[in-house]
C-alpha cells in the first residue's frame, strides 16, 4: 500500500472513532436526560408532597407541661450511671495502656 492510501485510512478510522465518541457521549445523554426529567419531576414530587404531609403533622402536635406533673412521670427513675470526669490526651500519645513504651525500649 502506498503512503497516501495509508493516510486514507488512518484518518478514516480516527473519523469513525470521532463519530461514534461523539454519539455516545453528547447524542446519548442529551436523549436520556429529556426522557429522564419528567421522572425526576415525578419523584421530586412525590418527596416534596411526603415532606409537607409530615410537617403538617408535626405541626398539629400540641405539647403541654402537664405530663410533668403526672404521677407516672414522676415515678420515673434514671439508671444512668454518671461519666467520670478525665483528663484529655496523653503525655504520650503513641504508648499504650498496658505495655509502657520509653525512649530506650523504642531505640535497641
């Protein structure tokens, strides 16, 4: 084959490759994202109608401070067990609890 006839051809093939990129990758998307928004509308829809059929909801809910004041409340107890207070960090932060690590140890 001659040089030309080669040329041809390369540049054939790139042209090809080009076009098939470029259905892929803008024709495809653009054909999926208008068919694809009407569904997403659909869905957002859908959550924002959830959304505020909660909120009303909660909106209703009326609290009042005479739970407070009812014996089975009052007769509740805490089996909580208090926290103790610690320091934070360590003077060295690298030792573990139960093997003490100096500056000897870590050299040999």
């Amino acid at each position: 084959m001659t040089s030309i006839l080669k040329n041809i051809i390369v540049i054939a093939g790139l042209l090809a490759i080009a076009g098939i990129g470029y259905y892929l990758f803008v024709v495809e998307r653009s054909a999926t994202v208008t068919s694809s928004d009407r569904s997403i509308d659909v869905v957002v829809a859908a959550e924002t109608e959830g959304f505020l059929r909660r909120l009303r909801d909660l909106q209703e809910i009326s609290l009042s401070r005479e739970i407070f004041g009812d014996a089975r409340f009052q007769s509740l107890r805490d089996f909580g067990s208090p926290i103790d207070r610690v320091s934070f960090g360590r003077s060295e932060p690298f030792t573990t609890n139960d093997s003490p690590v100096s500056a000897q140890n870590v050299s040999q």
